[in-house]
C-alpha cells in the first residue's frame, strides 16, 4: 500500500481495537487518507512496526491483555517518535485523563466516535508527528 487513493505518499498509521466492526469502521474512515494497519489486540503491534514505522498508533482503551493506556505507553518508551491517540468510551475515567495530561496519548476521542473528529484528531497526530521530524520515517514514498 503506501500511497492514499490520490496516489500520495500516505502517512501510516496503526489502529488497534479487539472489536472487529469498530476496525473495519477505521479502515473506511481513514483508508483514503492514511495507510492504516489494524490490529485486533496489542501483542502484535511490536511486530508490526518492526516491519514498517507508523507516525500515529490508534489503540482503544478497553481491550483484552493490554489496555490502550497502557499500550501508548510502553510505546512512549520504545518508539517515542510514535504520536497516540486513545479510543474510549469512558472519557473520564482517570486512566485515560492522566493518559492525556501526562501526553501519553495526544489525543482522546470519545466512543462512539463521529468519523469528522475522528478523521481531524488523526490529521492532528499526523501533523504533530511530522511537526517533531519524525514523521518522514513513516512514509513510504515508492
């Protein structure tokens, strides 16, 4: 893949949810613009960007294993150029407050999500990770 359905280099990004509508929902969301990768737990996200860099990780918060809080940051420590984005349906809970006040996750979007602000919040990541130079490594430009 790589390339947007313009033909554009395509920043890529990781979704992972245990629910596989709510991946499916992703891709078509955010297939046009994105070169998305879906997982449906945390275990093989290591794995997946040992192959190919991502700028962005989507994860959600409630997943068997391994919650999406957790996830972002274990990925904090390993590939801190990664920018995350928390999926949740509990806004509040104080996990995921702490997640985004400490910048573990850069942004938290609520569940069910609206494809606008789903798509506006990833275009923010995206951005915020090419704003730190770390972006460019997670572009295939073939």
């Amino acid at each position: 893949m790589g390339k947007n359905r313009r033909g554009e280099p395509a920043p890529a990004i990781v979704a992972v949810d245990d629910e596989p509508l709510n991946r499916d929902l992703l891709r078509r969301v955010l297939g046009n613009e994105f070169d998305i990768r879906d997982l449906g737990d945390a275990r093989g996200v290591p794995g997946v960007l040992a192959e190919r860099p991502a700028c962005v990780v989507l994860a959600d918060q409630l997943m068997p294993g391994q919650s999406g809080v957790e996830l972002l940051r274990a990925l904090r420590s390993s590939h801190p150029a990664i920018v995350g984005v928390l999926l949740t349906g509990a806004e509040e809970d104080p996990e995921v407050v702490d997640a985004a006040r400490d910048g573990i996750a850069f942004a938290v979007v609520g569940k069910p999500w609206r494809s606008a602000r789903l798509l506006e919040e990833v275009r923010r990541a995206v951005a915020e990770a090419e704003r730190r130079g770390r972006g460019d490594a997670a572009r295939d430009d073939d």
